[in-house]
C-alpha cells in the first residue's frame, strides 16, 4: 500500500521507432468524405435554404475522394493503417485492442503515396439498406506508402510491430471495400523495414 508521502513509482517511457516500407498486394480504393458533402450537412443543420441536387458529375466525383497533401500528391491517412494494425491486434492472443491503441502510432497526417495513375472504379452501393446507387471512387492499382512508426519499447517489441503490420496488411487492410469490410481491396505486405 502507497503512503500519502510515499512518491509516486514513474513509467519509464521508451519510444522507439522504426520506418516501414508497404507495398500493396491488391488495389487500393478510397473514398474521402467530400467538401461538397460536408456542406450539404451544415447546410441542413444551420437551416439554411436547401437548393435541389444538381445532376451528378461521376468525373468530379471520384476525383472528390482522394487524399491529396499540399503538394498534390496522392495519400491516405496515417489513422487507416492505424486502425488497420489495431484491428488485426484481434488475431494476436495476449494483447487486448485496446492496449494497442496506445502501444503504437502511425506518425504523422497524410502518407504519401507513390502509385500508379489513379482512375475511376464504378461499384453498385446501397443506401440506407433500400437504395441502390453507384458510387464512383478513385483507385489505384499500383501503390506503396512509408509507414513512420513511434512505439512503445516496453509494451511492443520491433518484432512484434512487422508481425501486426504483416496480419493488418493480409486479414485486414486499408482504404474502401478492405478485408475487414468484406471485400479484397487494400491488401498489402512489408516491403522494406529501417529501424531510427
């Protein structure tokens, strides 16, 4: 038992990181929440008066839902392959999902991609379980990305990472119609790993 006057026992925080080379093994769709989406929402929300939907334009549309930086380089979310590595912590016994999430991060915003020309993959959806429509997103068939990864160094061994990254990449996935959302785009495999 602690004594008021007794100090604290600290947690030795030890960060190490590692960079990690993916490339994909399937193709990559995404599918960015639109600006003009964002609008018609607030729109709604704050009263404003509601226009009638123009016709769709399938040409803007896809291009809509890719991940651009500043430099107009094509990327995807650090927080999709985070997520990705967390939920493939569930093929792991001996670590909870929810331990991971604070074992390890997937530095930084955006990751950039270095990809082949992205086009545009028409798919049937259906909306609000009654609907169906088309939903047009960018693909890419070809696609790499650097993974700058900060972890815990008593919680998660290097080992232990390359493990999650390789499970996340084969079972679970990143972007649209991934393998955690019943489809098989997103898949990937380690390409190169350089420890920092």
């Amino acid at each position: 038992m602690v004594k008021a006057n007794d100090a604290p026992a600290l947690y030795g925080l030890k960060i190490g990181k590692i960079v990690v080379t993916v490339r994909g093994t399937s193709p990559l769709l995404v599918n960015r929440f639109p600006e003009t989406a964002i609008q018609q929402i607030e729109a709604s929300q704050t009263g404003t008066a509601k226009t009638k939907k123009a016709p769709r334009n399938p040409e803007l549309e896809w291009h809509a839902t890719r991940y651009l930086d500043r430099q107009e380089r094509d990327c995807l979310p650090a927080a999709a392959f985070k997520e990705s590595m967390v939920r493939a912590v569930s093929y792991i016994d001996g670590m909870p999902m929810t331990e991971a999430r604070g074992a390890f991060f997937v530095d930084g915003d955006l990751v950039p991609l270095r990809c082949s020309e992205p086009y545009c993959h028409r798919s049937r959806v259906v909306l609000n379980r009654k609907t169906t429509s088309i939903a047009y997103r960018a693909c890419y068939e070809e696609w790499e990305a650097d993974l700058s990864i900060s972890y815990q160094e008593n919680v998660v061994t290097v080992e232990q990472i390359i493990n999650i990254i390789e499970l996340a990449g084969y079972a679970v996935g990143v972007g649209a119609w991934r393998p955690s959302c019943k489809g098989q785009f997103g898949r990937f495999e380690i390409k190169k790993t350089a420890q920092s």
